[in-house]
C-alpha cells in the first residue's frame, strides 16, 4: 500500500467523522497506546467491561489502571485529565467526532455498512 492511498483514506476518515485529521493504525489499542504516550498519562480508568488490550496495555505501559462501573455504548472516555482520549472502536457514525478530544476507532464489521 503506497503513502498517497494511506493519506487518501486517512482523508476520507477525517471527512467522515468531522475530525480535524485522522492517522491510521494497525489497531484502535495502537491508537490508544500513541496518545497515552504523548501526553505521558500515568492513569486511566476505564469500564470493567471493555476490551482485554486496553487493561495489558496498561500493564504494558506501565501505567495506573483503575477500573469504574459504567454499561457504554459506542465509546468511552479513558482518562479525566489532559486531552480527553475516547475509546471508540465501534463508533462508525458520520461527524461524530468530539472536537478537541483523540477518539481511537477500529475497522471491524461496522465499517462496511458506511461505504
């Protein structure tokens, strides 16, 4: 895959989403990981039902985890400070993009339905 078809769907992403830009990723955890890591968090909390990468990746960045009761849907926050990084993996719905905030997505069974 070239650099223009990269930055060509990366586009089409930021489009779709209302968000100012948007970087691809091999994986929304990878998202996650980059945003924890630039803005150097040492906590996050999260829901006790979320995905198995988010918590190991906690322990893999060597970072506080705390968990919160909490039934989500679509996406959640990860940290109370800082830019606001929102898991949202299964959020696929057009300019739904929270301004100011990193929201880290997934392509899985969702996408298709879009295009």
């Amino acid at each position: 895959m070239s650099f223009e078809k990269v930055t060509k769907l990366e586009e089409r992403l930021a489009e779709f989403f209302g968000a100012p830009y948007a970087v691809c990723l091999d994986a929304c955890t990878h998202g996650i990981e980059l945003c924890l890591k630039l803005q150097n968090i040492g906590t996050i909390t999260v829901p006790k039902r979320t995905y198995i990468s988010v918590p190991f990746l906690a322990n893999k960045l060597n970072i506080n985890l705390e968990w919160r009761d909490e039934e989500w849907q679509d996406y959640y926050k990860v940290n109370e400070h800082f830019k606001p990084i929102y898991d949202a993996a299964v959020l696929w719905k057009k300019d739904s993009y929270i301004p100011g905030s990193f929201m880290c997505l997934s392509f899985q069974y969702k996408v298709f339905s879009i295009y």
